[in-house]
C-alpha cells in the first residue's frame, strides 16, 4: 500500500452548512497508474464514490462529486465537492485512486484526509485560554483544605463549562433563525415593491430607477455588500466574489439574469436621445416580463438547496 503524500486546501477557507465546498489535494507521483489520464487526453477526469476505503457518513455531509486533473508534468490535483450537513470537525475515509482510475487494480494507492472544520455562522474569533494555576504557598495542617476547596472549584468549572456549552447552542438556534427571518422579510419586501411597482403609471426612465434602487437594496441585505455602490457591470462579479464563486448552476443562472436587468434598466436611463441608439424604451409588455422575471429569480435565490434523501 502507498500512501500519497498531499497538500490539502479547503476552497473557501471559511465554509458554512448547505454551502458547497471543493477540498483540494495536489501532490506528486511518477507511478504507472497515472500515466493512462496524460494519454486519454482528458483535462479531468470523474472519479467514482465507491472508491472510499471505508464508509460515508451521509449525515454529516454530501459528496457531489470527484475529480482528477494533471496540471504538470507528474503533477497532480484531486478535488472533493461536497456540502456539509454539520459544524464541527468533518473526517473523510481514504480513497484508493488506483481502483478508481482501474476497477481491475489490486494496488492500493491511498489518498488520506485531513480533518475539516465547519463553522457556524455565529462563530467569532474569539478564543478563551485557561491559565495554569501556581503551586500554593501552604501552610502546616492546610493541605487537605486546600486540595478539598481545589477539587470544588473544578466541579464548579465543570458546570460553568456544561452550562456555557448549553448557552451556545440555544444561541446558534437563535442567531440563526433571525438570520433566516432576516432573509425572509427582505424576500417579502422586496416581491411587494416590485408588485407595487408594476401598478405604477411613470415613464420609462423613472421605472428603470426604480427597479434598480429596489434589487440594489434586495442584493445589499441578502449578501451583506454594498450594491448600492456598485456600478451595473460589476453586480455579476460581485456575486460570485462574495459567494467564492460556489453557487449551484441553477442560482448562478438566476443572479446572472439579475445582473442583465441592470445593464438593461441603464441602457433605458441613460442612452434616451443618443444618436444611433435602439430599444431605449420598454418594448412592449416588456415591463411586465421583467418584473415576472426579477420575482422567479428572487424565489430561486431564496431557497435553500436540501440534501437529497
């Protein structure tokens, strides 16, 4: 059995419950095995799950998937999407990557992982440090008093742990039902603006600034960034920084759409009695079509993507 011997990064390096995350293992090898993915002339090749060494615990995370790329010359990289379904430590079983590149194989050419840290969205910086107790100075026949009132001290240092232990978790219950409700009401604010909106008689031009004042203020709660600052360009961009580009497909679909209604709404604002311009006005019913597709897009972002069972 050979052991490969990696250098393990989490992508992002803070990851959350129900985000997607890519821990990727790069590492070194000239063995046989390898070669058949530099002559397939795959850039990634897909991995199977069942090439674990031991059990998956489905509980604790999904595995969406596996893959291995050659980015040099007996240079290799080993990525592992997957969505965690708990904070706290998470611990992969190894993989044996001959098996997976060959069911026939019998070698076992093993990839191990370090343990992963979820975090919570409560958690802070913050770290508490117990410093060590000094040897008391004692007198003749105190000993065993001040070993008695040590040993009651420690029992209640273990309460005053239980009970901070106990404290957190209904405070992680707390924070993070407010953060969902906070979501929440953000989503229904947003649906009756734009509902009002459509009931609206104004111009084209102040429409448009409407919509863009309304989805600045929807984007700048959902994802705690200044849109409101930023110039219609960049709102795509600014997505995918502040998601670490993890997004599903179907959510990135909906913010990129989104984004086009900016450059869109601008266009209308900003291009009325250029020479050489087109389409500065609404088309028709081209209102109505927006605002359907603003709401779907909203509802699509808002949903918070389960586990399979």
């Amino acid at each position: 059995m050979s052991v490969l011997q990696t250098q393990q990064i989490l992508v992002p390096k803070k990851v959350y419950i129900g985000d997607r995350a890519e821990l990727q293992c790069t590492f070194s090898s000239n063995q046989e095995f390898l070669t058949k993915l530099s002559e397939s002339g795959k850039q990634v090749q897909q991995l199977p799950v069942s090439s674990f060494s031991g059990n998956l615990n489905l509980s604790e995370y999904e595995i969406q998937k596996i893959e291995l790329s050659q980015i040099g010359i007996n240079y290799y990289q080993f990525k592992l999407t997957f969505i965690p379904w708990k904070t706290g430590k998470i611990q992969f079983p190894s993989y044996n990557l001959a098996t997976a590149l060959n069911p026939d194989s019998t070698e076992k050419i093993i990839i191990k992982f370090e343990p992963q840290n979820i975090v919570s969205i409560t958690e802070q910086n913050n770290t508490y440090t117990l410093r060590s107790a000094t040897k008391p100075l004692l007198l003749p026949g105190t000993t065993y008093k001040v070993y008695g009132f040590l040993v009651g001290m420690l029992l209640v240092l273990i309460a005053a742990i239980r009970a901070i232990v106990k404290h957190k978790e209904i405070a992680f219950f707390i924070r993070t039902r407010k953060l969902l409700r906070k979501y929440r009401c953000n989503k229904n604010k947003t649906l009756k603006k734009l509902k009002k909106l459509s009931k609206q008689d104004i111009d084209d031009k102040n429409f448009a600034a409407e919509i863009q004042s309304i989805m600045r203020s929807y984007l700048e709660i959902r994802y705690d960034f200044p849109f409101s600052k930023t110039v219609s360009s960049q709102i795509m961009n600014k997505i995918t920084e502040v998601t670490g580009g993890l997004l599903s497909d179907k959510k990135t679909d909906a913010a990129g759409e989104i984004a086009s209604v900016f450059i869109r709404t601008d266009y209308i604002r900003y291009a009325q009695g250029a020479v050489g311009t087109e389409n500065t006005f609404f088309l028709e019913n081209e209102r109505i079509e927006m605002l359907k597709k603003l709401k779907a897009n909203i509802i699509i972002l808002e949903n918070i993507e389960k586990k399979e069972e």
